[in-house]
C-alpha cells in the first residue's frame, strides 16, 4: 500500500489504559514510515508508561500539562494543536470518550483536541463491560455525529481476565488505517507550488509600481491545498496576512524574486498555481535616491517583467499549471485567450475592479480548462478555495490518466 505517512505531524494523545504499553511501539512504527510524532499523556496514562519512555521513542519531550510555563514557552498548547495534522488518541479510555463527546478541555489532551483543526481518531481500549455499556456505546456514537473517527477494538481475554471486545487494535492495524484515511485527501503526497500577493517594482528607494492584490485568494487556496494533503510552498509577494501554518512560506518582493524562487523550487512540483498579481512591468532603471518632485508631466521608462506562468508552462517536464485572470471586462474570452497564450492547464477567471475580486473577502469565478467551463457564485475566498482545490484536483488527475 502506498504510504501517505511520511512526513505527516501526528498528535498521539494517550490516556490510562493497560493498553498504553502498545503505544510505544506505535509509535516507533510511525517513525519508521516518516511520520513526525509528538506525544500528550493525560496523569493516568503516565501511571502505565513513562513519559520518558514514550519521550525516548518520539525523540521528543512528552506534553502533560496544561498550566506548565515551561512548555507554554517550547510549545504552547495552541501551537501544539495547530501543528498536530492528524490527533490520534491511542489508548482511549472510556473516560477520555465521554469528556470530549461532552466538549469538556478539562486536561491538555482534551483542549487539544478541541482547539485543533486536525481529524482526531480514537483507538478505544477498555474492559468489555465499560466499551459495551450504553453510555461508552452512547457517547462513541455522540463522537461520530461530531466527525471524531472511533476505530473499533480487537476481541479476546482482555488483562483483567474478561473475554470481548474491547481491546485495543494492534499498531499495525491502527497504522494501515490511518494511512488509508490520509490517502482519501484529495491532494495526498502531491507538492503544489503557490504564488500570492502583489509585486513590488521600484523607481526609487522609496517608492514602487504595485496593485492592490491582498493575497487572500492565494493564501486561502494555500490552506485548502495543505487541507487537502498536499506540501505546500506559498511564494508571497508584500501581504499584510498571517503566515499560514503546514507549509513553507517564502516572502519575495519584485517579479525577478519571484519568478526565481519559484524556479528554485519546481523540482518534483506536481501543480503551480499562480495567484499572485504580478506587476507586468518594472522600472528600466531604479533611481539610486528619491526622485525630486517634477513641476510637469514626467515620463517613467518600463520594461516587461518575466511572465512566470508562462515560462513555467513553458517547460518540457512542466508541473499542471493554473492561472488567475484578473479582468475588467471581457472577462471569460479575455481568459480564455490568456490560457491559451500562455499554455495554461486551466484559468480561473475573476473580475476585478470596484470592490470586486481583489482586496475583498470574496469572490465569483468562472473556471476554464479544454475540459470545462464552470462558474461558481460569489462566495468568502476561504469558501471558493477549497471548492477550487476540489476542481484543481479532479484535473489534475484527469490530466495524469490521459498522459
Ligand atoms: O490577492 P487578492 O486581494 O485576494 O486578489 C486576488 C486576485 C484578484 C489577485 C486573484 O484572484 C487574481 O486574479 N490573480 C491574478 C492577477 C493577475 O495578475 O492576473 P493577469 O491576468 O494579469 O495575469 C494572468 C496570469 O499570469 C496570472 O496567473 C498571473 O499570476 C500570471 N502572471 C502575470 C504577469 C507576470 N509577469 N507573471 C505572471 O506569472
């Protein structure tokens, strides 16, 4: 089976089961397929196993508390939570079940797991009266209406000498699992380079040629791309926005920068996306000091900048390139034009101009590629990007079954 682990941030959380001893060598497995694992002990789980055990085989210090100004400051809790791509809670005990089913954040595990944004998947293991009791039976199905994923249990005598079900699965098992449901994102093992933001083209030391592009339809479709499994790497002309986390975010200023960086960063690119404004012209020459004020008119000499995605398209082993275009009017035979000079897979056309499409928080586009003309209505760019992550990735692997 194709191993969608490597590299992925695993929160494994564990709480107080027999069954704990089983996690260090979970977790030694997850390492083993390129999985990066940090580790949560609830107090119970630490009554079974020692943290420095579980530390020794993570290669990192175990997180146990939450009120610790220690590792607030290595690692905050938030942090933790932002970091983690995937929570699994392996042993869960039935206690751990009915705090989170009820929202409780009453220790670190269970704050995590509500602040995270990750799927968070249990392993139960317990005595088989406590996992067949209505309430455990009442608050995993609770977990499932939540979208918390419940693995089931191995049956057979259990340490307390019981027989049923209730035994935690095996680590192997709980791998291949996992590893199946990372292989389920659309954009799994797959690198997306990325292009945000405006591009800064000086005239003199203070002042430059720009346009109004925030960068947030590249940053958000940056987000739905590493949601969506893949390694991202955002290349962002001068934002104002947040770096995002679960991916490599490098800032460049002109259209020279940019263009470099993301030829520095093609190889084993499956998808460009370039969302970013780039300015189509810069200075011929940059003033070496600030330019007086003119009493007249005065005439500025621009030369073209590259053009990024097509010199991108342009490449004999070429990643599945998507552009933007950013029209006034014409909008769809403007890029339907523009895609086809530039050799572009697919265009996702937008109008811009009074308010719409650039600077604001939503947006309306029209998707164009030899296989499709779609439209989506106007809706938050957080909202579009991950619908356009969805089309991007039908294409793409469309594209890959044609070659
Ligand atoms: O950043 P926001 O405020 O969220 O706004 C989003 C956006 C309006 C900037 C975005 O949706 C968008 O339309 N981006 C492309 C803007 C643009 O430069 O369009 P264009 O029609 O001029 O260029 C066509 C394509 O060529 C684009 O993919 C562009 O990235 C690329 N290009 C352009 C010039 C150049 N020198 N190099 C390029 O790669």
């Amino acid at each position: 089976m194709a191993q969608f682990l490597a590299n992925k941030r695993i929160l494994l959380g564990m709480t107080g089961s027999v069954a704990a001893y089983k996690s260090a060598d979970l977790v030694r497995r997850l390492r083993e397929v390129g999985a990066n694992v940090r580790v949560v002990m609830t107090a119970n789980a630490k009554r079974f196993i020692t943290p420095l055990t579980m530390q020794a085989v993570s290669g990192y210090p175990v997180h146990d508390e939450l009120f610790d100004l220690q590792a607030e400051a290595a690692m905050g809790h938030i942090e933790l939570a932002r970091w983690a791509e995937l929570i699994l809670v392996a042993p869960a005990s039935a206690d751990l079940m009915a705090r989170l089913a009820y929202g409780h954040a009453d220790d670190l595990l269970t704050t995590l797991c509500l602040a995270s944004k990750a799927p968070v998947v249990l392993a139960p293991a317990m005595n088989q009266a406590m996992y067949t009791h209505v309430l455990t039976q009442e608050n995993k199905r609770r977990l499932k209406e939540h979208g918390v994923i419940v693995l089931g249990t191995g049956e057979g005598s259990q340490a307390c000498g019981d027989v049923g079900p209730g035994r935690m699965l095996e680590p192997l098992t709980i791998i291949e699992t996992i590893n199946e449901l990372f292989s389920t994102y659309e954009l799994a093992g797959k690198k997306v380079v990325i292009t945000a933001g405006p591009t800064h083209e000086a005239i003199d030391p203070v002042r430059y040629l720009t346009n109004g592009s925030s960068g947030k339809m590249g940053y958000a479709l940056a987000e739905a791309a590493a949601l969506a499994g893949a390694k991202v790497v955002l290349i962002s002309g001068p934002v104002a926005l947040a770096k995002p986390k679960h991916m490599e975010v490098i800032s460049v200023t002109t259209a020279k920068e940019m263009q470099d960086t993301v030829f520095a960063n093609l190889s084993n690119c499956d998808i460009f996306i370039s969302v970013a404004a780039v300015s189509d012209y810069q200075a011929h020459t940059i003033a070496n000091q600030k330019m007086p004020k003119e009493s007249n008119a005065f005439s500025l000499t621009l030369t073209p900048t590259p053009d990024i995605v097509a010199n991108v398209a342009a490449l004999s082993n070429k990643p599945f390139v998507v552009g933007f275009a950013a029209e006034t009017h014409d909008v769809i035979p403007k890029a339907k034009q523009k895609r086809e000079r530039k050799k572009m897979d697919m265009i996702i056309a937008n109008q811009v101009g009074e308010g719409r499409g650039m600077g604001s928080d939503e947006n309306e586009v029209t998707i164009i590629s030899a296989r499709q003309e779609t439209t989506l209505p106007l809706m938050s760019k957080h909202d579009l990007a991950k619908e356009l992550i969805t089309l991007i990735a039908n294409e793409y692997k469309q594209g890959q079954k044609h070659d």
